[in-house]
C-alpha cells in the first residue's frame, strides 16, 4: 500500500470561539486554554456529502488516477444527510464511480479503520486502488446549549488514494476496542413504531469529557508504542506521529509520555478544531500539499473515539 494522492475540502463558514460567546456562557481564553481551538469550520448550506465528493475528486486529481481505474471506495462517517444511504453512494454518484462502496462508522478511529480494510483488499490483490474519504459534520451531532462539548467540534473531509505496493507501505497497525457506550455516545430517535418503547433515544452527542481524556491520552501512548514494537521500530525513528485532534492538551500529554520533540506533532485543531475521522486525512493532505510529508518517511497515525474505539498505524510513505 501506498499513498498516491490526497485532497480534502471544508465548509466555508468559519466560526470563532468569539462567535460562541454571543449564545453560550464561554470565553475565547478558556476555550483556548482548555483545548487548544481557536475556530472551527461548520457546514452551513453545503451538505457533508458535497464537502466528502469535492476531497475525493481533490485526491483523486492529486493521484493522476482515472475513475475507471479505482476498485473500492470507503467511506468514514459518522453522522450524514441519510441514515441510508451512506455516503459511499452518494459521493460515488456524484463522481460517476459505479464500483464498490463501503461505509464505516468507527466514530474518529473510522478513517484508520478504512485504511486497515483498504490494506487488506490491496494486500490480498482484490483492489489495486483505492479511495478512502472521510467526511464529517459532528456539528450535527453536538448540542449547541452544551458549552462542554459544541466548542470541541468542526466539519470537515479529507480523502486518499491508496495503491497497492510491494512491499507495503502499511507496516504495521493496531486497532481495537475497548467496549463502553457510556462515555460517548448519541442514541438514534426513538421512531414512531406503536410496539416499541425506548428509553432515552434521540437527544444529542453525551460525552463524560475528564472519562474520555484519561482514555485518550492513555489509549494513544499505548498504541502507538505497540505499533512501533510491533514493527520493530523505535519511536524516535519516526519522523510525524499524526494524532487525532481532539484537544491540544491531549496532545501535549501524550507528546510528553512518549518523550518525543514536539515538532513531530503537527496539528491543525487550532484552525478546525475536533473534525473526528477527518482529522488525520485532513492532516496528511496539508503536510503532502506543502512539502512537510517526503516519500521515504515513518510516520505514526494514533486515534480513538466513541465506542470506545482506539487505535495506531505506522505507514512508510
Ligand atoms: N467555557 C467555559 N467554561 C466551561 C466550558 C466552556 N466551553 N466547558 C466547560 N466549562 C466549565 C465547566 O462547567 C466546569 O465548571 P465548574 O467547575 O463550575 O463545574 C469547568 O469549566 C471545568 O470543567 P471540566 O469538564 O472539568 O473541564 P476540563 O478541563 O475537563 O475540560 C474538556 C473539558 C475540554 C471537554 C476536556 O475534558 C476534554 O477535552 N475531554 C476530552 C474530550 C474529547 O476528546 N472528546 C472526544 C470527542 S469525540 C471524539 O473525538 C472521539
């Protein structure tokens, strides 16, 4: 496996945290301080749909690849404009790619799901290309009256083609999950069906914050060094770790358990805030586009999310 080609694509309208002042009881000192996020982008008449099509195309065009060349598309979402169909359809029809489609929802560890199966399928010689898109809009799921969680949020897609490769520049992958509903979590609306009853559905994103920072920062640490030992590597070999964005101070805590410079940690929570499983496609495509990511080079991928799903891959580009 290899990456051939990256693109992504935001929402317009940018929404500052001087913005949240004006309907919730925050500032932008204790969002900066507490997070990390400056401002965020969110979907307003573009749909997250148009925003996952226009990173696929960006990607595509990137990878000088020809539609009928590419052999599966899958796409990480969590919340779309459909709960069916996902948006792997929706995003090939808007590309004219009748293949196959998959759509995951691993929550923010979707997009290092997407690349493990697209590994599989390129390893196993069923695919020769492959296109991953990861397109979100967690401003849907957040409820705006929440001030602990909607400032952690913004829209976003990022997209890779990735070709198949001897040997493969996915080394090594660790993905897994740790079972528990309770920390993060959006029940789907109860339904009209007069046989069923539920107790506490619909509603909006619940997050017990303090419960999902320890998993995170401790989850992230532990991934990434079984990823690097289990590749035999170690970690100051590794030229990026790509962490998934959901707030600075994560970040800095996992940086520091790992002991490793802080200019192996680039971000971009500061301009886009939590964008889940767009994070680190989103990541990759800055650093592709402006010379930081070189072929030859390791770099680390390290996320987690609700699920609790975890999990870290270490790609030679
Ligand atoms: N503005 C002002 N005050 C706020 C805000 C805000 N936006 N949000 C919370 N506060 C207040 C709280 O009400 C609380 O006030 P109190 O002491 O009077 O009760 C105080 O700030 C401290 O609240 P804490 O929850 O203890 O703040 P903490 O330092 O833990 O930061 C945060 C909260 C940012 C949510 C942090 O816990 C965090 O980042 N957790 C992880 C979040 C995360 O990664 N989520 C994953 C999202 S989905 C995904 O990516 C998979």
């Amino acid at each position: 496996m290899k990456i051939i080609g990256t693109g992504s694509a935001l929402p317009e309208q940018i929404v500052t945290n001087e913005d949240l002042t004006k309907f919730l009881d925050t500032s932008d000192e204790w969002i900066v301080s507490h997070t990390g996020i400056r401002e965020r982008r969110v979907l307003d008449r573009e749909s997250v749909n148009d925003i996952g099509t226009l990173a696929a195309r960006r990607a595509l065009e990137d990878a000088g690849l020809a539609l009928e060349e590419l052999d599966l598309l899958i796409c990480s979402n969590v919340a779309s404009d459909y709960f069916t169909p996902g948006p792997a359809c929706f995003i090939a029809g808007a590309l004219g790619f009748s293949g196959q489609t998959l759509d995951i929802n691993g929550a923010c560890t979707g997009f290092l799901q997407a690349l493990d199966i697209a590994d599989a399928y390129l390893r196993a010689g069923k695919a020769r290309n492959v296109l991953i898109v990861a397109a979100e809009k967690p401003s849907y799921l957040a409820d705006w009256t929440d001030r602990a969680t909607c400032v952690l949020f913004g829209d976003g897609a990022g997209a890779v083609v990735l070709q198949n490769s001897e040997p493969s520049g996915c080394i090594a992958t660790c993905i897994a999950t740790q079972p528990n509903e309770d920390f993060l979590n959006m029940p789907t609306p109860a339904g009209n069906c007069p046989f069923t009853h539920r107790e506490g559905a619909g509603g909006y994103l619940r997050m017990n914050g303090q419960e999902v920072y320890r998993f995170a920062v401790s989850s992230c640490v532990r991934d990434l060094r079984a990823v690097c030992e289990k590749a035999d590597v170690s970690l100051e070999a590794v030229d990026w770790f790509l962490l998934h964005q959901a707030n600075q101070r994560i970040l800095n805590a996992a940086q520091t358990r790992l002991k490793q410079p802080k200019e192996k940690f680039p971000g971009n929570i500061e301009r886009l805030g939590n964008t889940s499983s767009a994070c680190i496609p989103l990541l990759l495509d800055e650093m592709r586009r402006d010379g930081r990511l070189r072929e030859g080079q390791l770099v680390a991928l390290s996320a987690f999310g609700a699920g609790l799903t975890h999990g870290a891959a270490l790609l030679r580009i």
